[in-house]
C-alpha cells in the first residue's frame, strides 16, 4: 500500500478497501495459533497516543502490533504533559525526536490526525477524531459482514442512532457505498439530518423505516459525552423509539446480521436478548478488529510488498 496515513474512509478506493479486507482476514491465522506472534515489523515502533478513553480499540492496536512483533508504547492524555498545558503538536514534536516509525491518534478534535500526518514524516493511524471518522473501525464492520454476506456490493445496512455524533457511522457512510453497499440511516431528527444524504445514503427516521430492507443492523451507542438534553429527553424514550429489541428485530429478514461498535447501553441501544441473540455479530466484530490494525500495520509499514512475510 502506497499511502503513508490512514486518516479515514472518505477517499479511500474500493480496491484499496479489499486489499485492506483480505490482508486482515488472512491474519486472522495468526490469533489462532498457540504462539500468536510473527517478525513481520520486528524493530519498527509504534506509539499509540490516546487523548481520550478507549478500551477495544486500544486494546486492539496494542495486540495486533505485538503480534506483529513490533516495539510499542502507549500513553494516554491523563498521565501525559497535556495535563500541564503542552498542545497536541509539541506532544507530536516530542515523540517525533525519538524516531517512531508510525503514530496511532485518537483525539477530540476533529481534525487532529490529518495536522500530525501533514506535519510529520510517520506514519498515523487515525483511531477516531472527534466527530469527523474512526476508518479502523468502518473496516472491521466491513469485514466482518462481508464474512457472512460474501460481498458487500448491493446490499443493504441500516445504521439506527445517533449518526450525526458518530465518527464509526460517518467512516462507514463513505465506506460501505464505495464497496457498493446502499445505507439508510435512521434516527431522530437531532441525530440524524438531511445533510448526511449522499450517493448511495437516503436519510430516514423510524427504525420501522429501515428494518425490512435491512442485510445489517448498525446499531449506534448514545454518546452522553457529546449530546445535551435538547438532543435526547430521555433514555426511556429513546429506547422505546429506536431501540432495537425482539419485538422490533422480529420485522427484520431472519438472517439479518446486528451490529453495534461498541460499548453497548444496554436496555438503550439493544436489549440484552438483542445483543446476545444468533443474529448478533458484535463479538466477531472485536476479533476482526485486531486482524484489521494488524493489516493496517503491516500494510502501511512493509507495504505489503512481501505478502508471504504474514505467516
């Protein structure tokens, strides 16, 4: 792969997509192997600088470039020098001196990967900025549906919530549509407006909009941290509105795939039996994540010129 970043889906080609898909499902081997681990990036080093809390999806690149076999190290913003007023870029210009070969960036502020990727010779994974895109995870959704459907291209996904908060759903609504899936979105109309339409995205509003379309439910999580009560009166009513349960999953195709990136409010977003149930595929999305920054990883610091060098 010859491009230096990965800052999100919107430009991304199709065939750069499956490149990225297939890579990841042939690592895959690697985590079921007794010794997870190959030298593929053995000396490379990977910083991973989260400014904000996360759990799958640092936990995830942490894995996957261990098992690679490259050095690490993280740190997050509540034990960094951020505490004490130094800005994103002297925090970036303080790791660049110690020579990482690529940067993996969650930030607020939307933006924020595209300045350090612009402003820096390493390479920098954008692992969600503010309300702009989180394309790691657009892509583990991507794979882990085309593991079921065999292809993404003229299916279906419904994506239910809060759209407009959401960096997976924006990711998703460039990526799918390049991969030839159609998206409706659904939620309320603070959530989900007009202007996210585009080619292959219709905006509508009731999830019984959507249900009987759909090969994929997306399921979105409610972001208290960035909604005020104008936004959402109330959690009871949300979920008797948008929440997905067995009643509702019931008008759905009988092999319609439920996802949710994650972390669930459950009783909000799903119900238990929902998230639990033989349509859920929210597990096979974490375990696709860590093969999907695996072939990140791989592909944007080896170039993926030695296909073999995977096993």
């Amino acid at each position: 792969m010859k491009r230096k970043d990965l800052l999100g889906l919107r430009d991304v080609p199709a065939e750069e997509i499956t490149r990225i898909l297939d890579t990841a499902a042939r690592f895959r081997e690697v985590s079921r192997r007794r010794i997870k681990k190959v030298p593929t990036l053995r000396g490379r080093t990977v910083v991973s600088a989260f400014f904000e809390n996360s759990t799958r999806t640092k936990l995830s690149f942490d894995l996957a470039a261990k098992r690679l076999s490259a050095d690490t190290v993280g740190f997050s913003a509540s034990s960094s020098s951020t505490k004490k007023g130094e800005t994103l870029m002297d925090t970036a210009r303080n790791i660049a001196a110690m020579a990482p070969d690529l940067v993996i960036l969650r930030h607020g502020c939307a933006g924020a990967a595209h300045m350090l990727a612009r402003g820096f010779d390493f390479s920098v994974i954008n692992a969600g900025d503010g309300i702009n895109e989180h394309p790691t995870q657009a892509l583990l959704d991507m794979l882990t549906m085309r593991d079921h459907l065999g292809s993404l291209e003229g299916r279906t996904v419904a994506i239910v919530g809060d759209v407009i908060h959401s960096r997976v759903a924006r990711s998703n609504i460039y990526g799918l549509p390049t991969m030839g899936a159609r998206v409706l979105l659904a939620g309320p109309g603070t959530m989900c407006r007009p202007e996210l339409a585009r080619p292959g995205v219709e905006v509508r509003h009731r999830i019984d909009d959507v249900l009987e379309e759909a090969d994929v439910i997306m399921m979105l999580r409610i972001q208290r941290e960035r909604l005020d009560r104008a936004m959402l009166p109330s959690s009871r009513e949300y979920s008797h509105l948008y929440g997905l349960d067995a009643k509702k999953l019931a008008r759905a195709s009988d092999k319609v795939l439920v996802m949710h990136p994650g972390p669930i409010n459950r009783g909000v977003e799903m119900s238990p039996e929902v998230a639990d149930g033989p349509r859920s595929v929210i597990m096979e999305q974490v375990t696709n994540g860590v093969a999907v920054r695996m072939a990140l990883l791989f592909l944007l610091l080896d170039g993926g010129e030695d296909e073999h060098a995977q096993a």
